[in-house]
C-alpha cells in the first residue's frame, strides 16, 4: 500500500494551471487520479458551489482524518513538489525563490487573461497587440534578468529541477506556441537565456518523465 495519502485532481482537458501539477506528481511516483473536467461539467460543478473558489485546479486529498479539498494551482504545486522533491523543503532562501518564480507565473497567467476572455475579435487583437510589442517583452527581460541572476544554470533555482521551472515552462509554452492570435512564437527570441533554458527544461521534464514511468 502506498505511504502516500489518495489524491484526484480536478482540471480541463487541456495542460493550462494543470500542466505542471500532473507533472511534478508523475515524476515524483506520486500516485494520483487524473480527472479531466470537460467545460459542461465545469459549468454545472461551479453553479453547484462544489468547487471551493468556483475554479480549477482543485486537490482532493484523502487522509485518515478525513477528506481534504484544495484550490489556488500555486499551493497545490508546492505540496505536489513536496511530495515529489521537486521544492526544496530544507532551505528557506531557495524556497523563497521558488515561491516567487511561482507567483511570476501567476502574474503571467492574469496578464494574458484578459485577451482570452474578450469575445470581440477586434478588441482582443488590439489587446494582444500590447501584450506582443510591449507587456510581454518586458515580463520576458524580468525572466531573462532572473535566469541570468541563478547563474544561467538552465534551472530557475539553483542547479536543479522544481516546481518553479514546471509553472513557468507551461505559461512560457502558451505564450510561444502560436496558440493565442496575434501573439507571435517569437515574442520571446530576443532573451537568450529564457530560450535556452526553455529547451533544457523540455529536455529534462521529459527525460524524468520518462524515467518515472518505467
Ligand atoms: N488563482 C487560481 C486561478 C484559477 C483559474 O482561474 N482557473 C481557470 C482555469 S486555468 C478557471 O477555472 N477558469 C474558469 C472560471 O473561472 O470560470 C489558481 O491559481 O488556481
């Protein structure tokens, strides 16, 4: 039996706020069950109220006292890299900076947001037009500036896989996969060491993932 307490986590079909939690769990052998919420079911758990802020991702947790449900994708990543080793638990410092990678990824969520929510095609391409020449060079320069400032390791923090380099490679891959209309793939190409730390991070997620599923 595992030492690990059950775990569901709750989000859409597709890799968003999700991503990075299934995969710090997967390559830390934390068994979960992966439930793909499609949107119609979304619509009616939310009307419900059964989702603790009316959105996903949410943890369920089952422990011996009883049954424990979480929101808020940056405090279900930590406890998922605790249970993984993907955050570091001993040192306070490197903590710190990996709660604040973390939380730049979250501003970076809110900051494109906004243009996915407008309905109106005209509106959203003025919208995405700041966000390409303008908002997300300069939230790319604060990225490249902390890449640089860890010494270029190809790890947000220190010289090794977290949580933090999880959170940021999925926000960074929807902001350059051509996904979203008028935001070109090369938003990002001016800052060298966000693209090379964008291709280490690929490379080292799916080698671990690959190990962690033999
Ligand atoms: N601060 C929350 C934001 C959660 C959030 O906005 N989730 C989106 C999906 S990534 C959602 O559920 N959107 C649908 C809605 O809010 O109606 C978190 O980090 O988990």
């Amino acid at each position: 039996m595992s030492d690990h307490p059950m775990l569901c986590l709750r989000y859409f079909p597709f890799p968003g706020r999700g991503a990075a939690i299934r995969e710090a769990l997967r390559i830390g052998r934390i068994p979960f069950e992966d439930v793909h919420v499609p949107p119609e079911r979304f619509r009616e758990q939310k009307a419900a109220g059964t989702l603790p802020f009316g959105s996903l991702p949410v943890l369920d947790v089952e422990v011996p006292a009883g049954h424990v449900s979480a929101a808020q994708s940056n405090a279900i990543l930590r406890y998922a890299g605790r249970l993984a080793g993907l955050y570091p638990v001993e040192d306070p410092v490197r903590a710190l900076k990996v709660d604040e990678a973390l939380d730049l990824g979250e501003d970076l969520y809110h900051i494109i947001g906004p243009s996915i929510g407008e309905q109106n095609a005209e509106r959203r391409m003025a919208m995405r037009k700041v966000l390409a020449e303008d908002t997300l060079p300069r939230w790319g320069d604060f990225l490249e500036r902390l890449l640089v400032a860890n010494g270029r390791t190809g790890f947000a923090v220190g010289d090794s896989l977290t949580v933090a380099d999880l959170k940021l490679y999925w926000i960074i891959d929807k902001l350059t996969n051509g996904s979203l209309d008028g935001i070109p793939t090369s938003v990002l190409d001016a800052f060298p060491t966000v693209l090379a730390w964008r291709e280490n991070i690929k490379a080292v997620r799916e080698a671990r993932l690959a190990a962690a599923s033999t």
